[in-house]
C-alpha cells in the first residue's frame, strides 16, 4: 500500500511511503516512444531525504544533466562502458582483462535489469549470491573478488552519473562486501629462509631468489629488471618497469603504483650476489656468441632469453620443496620479506616504504598481527617501568 504523507506539518508533493520507506516520483519522458511516464526513486528511511533528492533531481534535470536512458539495460551499458576504456589511454591492458573477469561475474546477475531501475537491493542479492556460489562450479567466490566486483561497479556506475544516465550510483548506497577473516598469509621463519638460501648457494639464480627475500619486490619487477636499472656502486636499484602476464602472454607494464617506482636500497651483500650473477652471465654470453638474445634483462635463460613469469613462480615452488621447506611463491617471498622485518622491530612505516605500498593502511592491514612477539616485550618494558621499586609493607 502506498501512501501520500507529509511530514513536520509540511505538504511533501510527488513523496509517497510504502512499508515504512518513503519514495519520490517525478513524470519522465521516454526518449523511444515519446510517452511520458512516472519514475520512482530508491527507498529513503525519511520523508525530509526523499524530499531533498527529489529537489535536487529535479534540478539536475531543468540543467539537462540528465537524460532517461530508456529501455538501456545494465548488461548494454556495461559492454558500452567497457568498450569505451581503451588499452593505453590511462587503462593498462592488465587492467583492462580484470575489470572484463569482474564485469563478466556481474553481467549475469544483473545484466537483464533496466539501468534506470537498477537499485541498491539488486546488488546486495548479487553479492550475496556470488559469495555463496559465484564461482566456477558454483562454489563460493573470494570476498576478495566480489570486493573487486564492487569496485569496478561504482566506476562504471560513476560515469553513467556523470554522463546524466542516472541520478545516483547505487553502489555508493551499499557497503563493500567484507571477510570474516583474513586470507591465510603463507610466510617462512628465519630459520626456513636461512635454510633455503642455504640449500640453493648453488643455483645460477641464486642472486635472484636472494633478491626476493631481501628486498621484498614484486614476481613481475624482478622479472622485468634490467641491468640498466641496477646502480651496483651505490646499492641501489630503480622499478622501472614489470613483466607480467596477461592470459598467459608477457606484458611490459609501468611499476603497479607511483609509489612502486621508489628507489630499492640493497645491501652488500646482494650486490655481491649480483656482481657474482653479472659476471656469470657475460661467460654465458660468450659461449652462446651469435645465439645470444640480448633482452638486457638481469635473469635470463643462459642463451639470454627472458624467463616467463610464471616459469619463475614454478621455479621458486620446485627449489623450495628440494630445500626442504614449505613450498612458497614469489608473491609469499615479498610477505616473507615484511614478516620478517615487523619480527625483527622495524617500524610498520619503513616496511612500507621497503614494500613499496601506495598506502601505510596497506601494509598495515597485512602484517599488524605478524608482531606479537613485540607487543609482548612492549609489555614487558612498560610493567617494568611502572612496577614499585619498593614493597609496602
């Protein structure tokens, strides 16, 4: 049942409550047919808010900031959305395949809904359904992806508001889906890393595997290295650029963040490894002669051709598991690297700056829990300097 009300005495035209919500309507002209034609509003918890957007979408429209899309369906602006997103014009073709992976879970679900229609309960039942059985196999899918799929969502639903298709994003109105827990983080002990390194002084990529744990870098900046990004002298190394993968092809993509470019400092002895790695690879050079392939790249094949991300995180997997120790990426390498500075008492804002994340709530929410052992100690210092050097007896 719909009612007409007003509210603080005030006469509210076009606001209606229905169920205990309240709901404006303003008439519409159908672009296609020419019709004029009621549109409601999503559901207010007041009368004054239902009132206040109402004014202010009426606005909009005197403006010409909106246009009624018509019979436009979610699924049609999608494709139009993506479509209009070229590869090299700020969208990295990386990017670019994660968002259609996103697009490609929520076109289903609410694909076949008009986009004028579609409200804030339309994507809280998807996201509902995705976490209970959205991915292959009708399993659950990741709270992580769902949260991916919100996020590409509220871009395109953005843009429709700023092309005058909507009047609100209705992703803005519900939360970001959430985890109860965090995703298992799997990392080595000093005694498992000390192993390891141990066990592979040996291999011909040991200044890479190196390189990893000391330095926390990413599969694809260690992948993507050049010699030309490597200042042995001064210990230090500038992230240039990153190989990654992209449906299994290499791409060569700027570092992940701005903040990704910042120089990575390297101690003695990684540059050791590395000079030791340099001077390898020129007796390498030598003997291939003409079946040399001169990438530039730090680690290659011993012909010179450049490793297949991949290929790398392979590798890392089967060394592992011949060390002896639990079978790590690269990816767990760099979790390695940070867990093991926070439980050696280096303050969370240089581990950042070590990472390289783009925010200290990053590295924050990823590695806060790994110090318990310091907080114990904390505790202990402050009981200590406020235990009574005397007995009251």
């Amino acid at each position: 049942m719909v009612t007409k009300r007003s509210g603080r005495g005030k006469s509210r035209p076009g606001v209606y409550q229905r169920r205990g919500r309240w709901y404006w309507t303003i008439n519409i002209k159908d672009p296609v047919s020419g019709q004029w034609r009621k549109k409601w509003s999503h559901a207010f918890d007041t009368q004054d808010e239902a009132w206040s957007d109402r004014v202010e979408v009426q606005r909009r429209q005197e403006r010409g900031e909106w246009t009624d899309p018509g019979r436009l369906t979610v699924r049609e602006y999608l494709d139009r959305w993506e479509a209009a997103r070229p590869v090299g014009f700020g969208m990295r073709a990386t990017t670019a395949n994660t968002y259609g992976h996103q697009l490609d879970w929520a076109r289903p679900k609410i694909g076949h809904v008009l986009l004028r229609e579609l409200t804030p309960d339309h994507l809280r039942v998807m996201y509902r359904d995705l976490l209970k059985s959205g991915a292959r196999g009708g399993k659950p899918l990741s709270v992580a992806s769902v949260q991916g799929v919100h996020r590409v969502l509220h871009k395109a639903f953005d843009d429709a508001v700023e092309d005058g298709l909507l009047f609100r994003n209705p992703v803005s109105r519900v939360k970001r889906p959430v985890g109860d827990r965090r995703p298992e983080m799997r990392t080595w002990t000093l005694e498992h890393a000390l192993e390891f390194l141990a066990a592979i002084q040996d291999d011909r990529l040991y200044a890479m595997w190196f390189l990893f744990l000391t330095t926390g870098m990413r599969r694809g900046e260690v992948a993507g290295l050049r010699w030309s990004d490597v200042n042995l002298s001064t210990g230090s190394i500038a992230v240039r650029s990153q190989r990654t993968t992209l449906d299994h092809a290499v791409v060569v993509n700027d570092p992940k963040t701005p903040t990704s470019r910042a120089p990575v400092a390297i101690d003695a002895d990684v540059v050791d490894a590395l000079r030791r790695h340099q001077l390898q690879q020129k007796e390498e050079r030598l003997l291939m002669g003409d079946g040399w392939h001169d990438s530039g790249l730090v680690f290659v094949w011993a012909d010179g051709r450049p490793y297949h991300p991949q290929h790398v995180t392979r590798m890392c997997k089967r060394l592992t598991e011949q060390a002896g120790v639990p079978a790590l990426t690269p990816h767990d390498l760099r979790h390695t690297c940070a867990s093991l500075l926070v439980e050696a008492g280096i303050p969370l804002k240089v581990v950042q700056e070590r990472l390289r994340h783009a925010s200290y709530s990053t590295t924050a929410d990823l590695y806060a829990h790994v110090g318990g052992g310091i907080q114990q100690e904390a505790a202990k210092t402050i009981e200590a300097i406020l235990r009574p050097t005397a007995t009251v007896g």
